[in-house]
C-alpha cells in the first residue's frame, strides 16, 4: 500500500485514496501521508452511492495552487464530522466544505439542488467534476448514474 501512496503523490492524483479505499465503509482520514503514518476512523454506515460524472478536473492543478481555503475548511469540516460520524453529516459537510473552499461549478452546483429538490442527499466529488448522491438521489433526479456500494472490507476486484 505504501507504494500505491507514493505513486498516487507522485502523479499529482490525490493525497489518500489508497489509503481511504484500503480501509473500507466511508473512511474519515484523520491524518494525511502515507499508510503507516496515517490514522483514519470511520462513518459506521453500509449504503449504495450514486455518481455522475460531468467532466474532468485536474486534482494536481487544484493542489498546486494556494491551498488555504481548502484546509481550513477541510479542517472545520473534518471536525464536524468527527464529532457526529453519521451519512447526513458527511454529505451536508461535504456540501459545505465544496461551497466554502470555492470549488463547486454551476454544472455541479445544478445537479446537486437537482437531487435535493427530489428529497435526496447529493455534494460534489473532491477532486473532480463528479456528483456523488445517497441511495437513488441521481436516478430520483432524472439523471443516468453510475452505481457502487460502499464495501466494509475496502476496495475490492470482483
């Protein structure tokens, strides 16, 4: 895992999805680095995701700008969260960490109420053009989604 983790620094692709997608159900990275520096914690909570997929985003030209927007509402959100590890903290933070750091796109931002108009629970992917919704948020919304299922044991190939 520690060489996913440097690859994945390496590309300029993420800071912890090897390490979140390791460790299975919703992941909570605590820490940031690599696997045997890292500690994460957990939303106890097993459900089926929806995403859509509207374009790209550059994850590394997002990380390679100024950053601290991005941390301090990371960091408040990261404690909320902590502090009530349930899915409806996690998508109303993560909601408001996207608005705060300034990385919602109107495409997004308009799927997102889509899916909340129908009742369902949505935010935006980090680092990505990519709405992610609880159960049939997407699909309730009229959109095409993809679907996955959060797993306990991690990442897996089937």
């Amino acid at each position: 895992m520690a060489v996913a983790h440097a690859a994945e620094v390496e590309a300029g692709t993420g800071l912890g999805d090897v390490v979140a997608q390791a460790r299975g159900g919703v992941p909570i990275r605590l820490d940031p680095g690599a696997p045997e520096y890292n500690r994460m914690d957990g939303v106890p909570d097993r459900t089926r995701v929806e995403y859509l997929t509207l374009g790209e985003r550059s994850t590394e030209s997002v990380l390679s700008g100024n950053t601290d927007r991005l941390s301090e509402a990371g960091v408040d959100m990261l404690v909320r969260l902590v502090e009530e590890p349930t899915l409806p903290v996690l998508m109303d933070a993560s909601r408001e960490f996207a608005e705060r750091a300034n990385l919602l796109t109107p495409e997004v931002e308009s799927v997102v109420a889509d899916v909340q108009a129908e009742g369902g629970e949505a935010a935006m992917a980090m680092l990505g053009e990519t709405v992610f919704a609880l159960g049939t948020g997407l699909t309730d919304a009229g959109y095409d989604a993809e679907t996955c299922q959060t797993h306990p044991a991690g990442a897996r190939l089937e």
